[in-house]
C-alpha cells in the first residue's frame, strides 16, 4: 500500500467518524471569492447544534419567566385589626399571613385582554385571647377567610374582579359570615403618567350566613378609593385613601361608614436571589375617621370609649414569584 493510498484511508476513516481535513492545502483548492460548502458532518454543524440547544435553553427559560401561574404571600403585622372600619383586636401580637394565586385564563389583544382566576387565603392570629375562646383547641386563629374570584381585564385599563367572600373564626369568635364581591378598578397611568391616582369602586353584598361583615346582616357595603403610588430609586411610596358606606343594616342606620387615609414605604430585598421570587419589605400608617354608629359599635364591643379617630401602625415582609 502506498503512501497516498494509506492517506486516502485516514482521511476516510475520519470523516466517517465526523471529522474533515484541514489542511492549508485543501484550503487553497476553493477559491478566494467563494465559500467551501460545509460537510453536515463537519465540526461547524456541530457548533450549530450547539447554538440551537442555546437557543431552546432560552426558549425554555422565557417560558418559564412567562408563567401562567403566578402569586405572592407573605405576613402582615398591625398594632389594630380594623375591617371596614370595624374594630376586631387592639391588643397584644397582631400577625396576618396570606397567600393569593393568579391562574391566567387568557390572553389577547381584543376588548377583552386578560381573565385570570384568583384564589386567596389570609388569617388574622392574635396573641390576646379572649375570654369567650379560651376553650377553642386554635383559639389565637381569630380569623381564617377563603376567597375564590375570576378578574377580568377590558378594554386595556379596566379590571373587574368578582369574589365570593368567606370569614371562619377558627377560635369561635364570630359566626360565619359570606358575602359576594365586585370590584371595578382603572390604572389610569397612560392618562396622568407618574401621577396616576389607581381610583377604584367595590361593591359587598351579604349573603345568608350566621354571621355577617357588617354591625348587622344581609347588608350592602360600598367602597371607593384611590392609591397613588411615587418610586424613589428601590423605595415605593403609596399613598391610599378609602371612604366606606353602607346601607341602614351594614352600619345601623348610617350610611357614612368611615375614611381612611394612609402611606406605605416599601423596598426590596436585593440579596435574595431572583429565583425564590422578589421579596419585599414594607411598612405604613393609616389613619381611620368612623362614622357616629361604627365608633360607637366599637367603643361596645371592645369596652372603650366610642372613639372616632383609629391610629394602625403596620410592618410586612413578603414576596411575589
């Protein structure tokens, strides 16, 4: 066998094993202005290869930032537990964990731009113990509501969420009481920019229960608020103002209910990695003015006096994924 035969044979045998010659030799047979037809063996099929397997990787990686399945959780602690203005605990450890989950339904472009569904669980645990829930296994469990909802986004900037409301006492503190939610809210940030005010109207009717979620059951309750919002650097400033009404059951015969003004500062947690979700820090006041019948409602069930003006102080931690 000759040398060149022997050559021949190498060269042969590495091209079956996907590998072709280099040589500057080879190279000078294609001509300066044209471009050598790549082998689909050669090791530039195998770069890529490797391009697309990065390119899937980030694929991969888009869907998964692009969830359908989104949420947030956390704990809130208040010196003064008020709902609607109703004053439930002013004493002792206040903590108020929740957990809400977004499952996104839809999508598009049309007048209807998102359906999502909603499922939310918040508690309120106290450390102040009541003397009428002493005999309850959970009797720091003060308050444990399920609340099931579909949100629906139209027309771009418009948000309207239906929920059905439920508040358990695991510590026997209050009857059952459930209820139905809509809630109408407007990001009118194309509109006023930075200035934003986020306004939105809600609407609570009481369901038959044992218990109810206002001073007396089967009532109507009305909200409107706005809560404007302002970033400096990592720090988020809100700035929520709620009134709530009601009909003559919901407070006793008045329809001024109260007014809350508050402010919130809130800041991330940059040393958490992104992978465990984006943590946050937050803490606020909010100042509460009731209505004659909810203080005084109030001042009965807590034993104070009937005072109109609530002061609450809150701190949270949480995170969204």
């Amino acid at each position: 066998m000759t040398k060149h035969s022997i050559a021949a044979l190498c060269a042969l045998s590495l091209a079956g094993f996907g590998f072709a010659p280099t040589s500057h030799a080879e190279d000078s047979l294609v001509p300066t202005n044209q471009t050598a037809p790549l082998s689909l063996t050669t090791p530039s099929s195998l770069t890529a290869d490797d391009g697309k397997d990065v390119k899937e990787s980030k694929e991969l990686k888009q869907q998964v930032k692009e969830s359908c399945i989104t949420g947030d959780l956390g704990v809130t602690f208040v010196t003064e537990y008020l709902t609607r203005g109703l004053l439930e605990e002013n004493q002792g450890v206040i903590a108020q964990p929740y957990l809400d989950l977004y499952f996104k339904l839809y999508e598009g472009t049309g007048f209807i731009n998102k359906v999502v569904f909603n499922f939310s669980l918040w508690s309120s645990i106290h450390s102040h113990v009541e003397p009428f829930s002493v005999t309850s296994s959970t009797r720091n469990w003060f308050e444990f509501d399920w609340t099931p909802g579909v949100a629906i986004t139209f027309a771009k900037n418009f948000t309207a969420t239906f929920s059905y409301f439920e508040f358990d006492s695991p510590s026997d503190s209050f009857s059952t009481a459930r209820s139905i939610n809509l809630n109408l809210a407007y990001d009118d940030t194309d509109l006023l920019g930075k200035f934003a005010l986020h306004p939105h109207v809600a609407v609570l009717a009481e369901l038959n229960a044992p218990g109810s979620a206002g001073i007396n059951g089967h009532g109507w309750y009305f909200e409107g608020g706005i809560a404007p919002g302002y970033t400096l650097g990592p720090v988020t400033f809100t700035l929520p103002v709620t009134v709530g009404l009601g009909d003559h059951r919901f407070y006793d015969g008045d329809t001024f209910g109260y007014v809350s003004v508050g402010g919130q500062l809130s800041i991330p947690i940059s040393f958490i990695p992104d992978c465990y979700g984006k943590w946050t820090l937050s803490g606020g006041y909010t100042y509460y003015y009731l209505g004659d019948k909810l203080s005084a409602f109030n001042g009965s069930a807590t034993g104070n006096n009937a005072e109109k003006s609530q002061h609450v102080f809150q701190g949270a931690i949480g995170l969204t994924f």
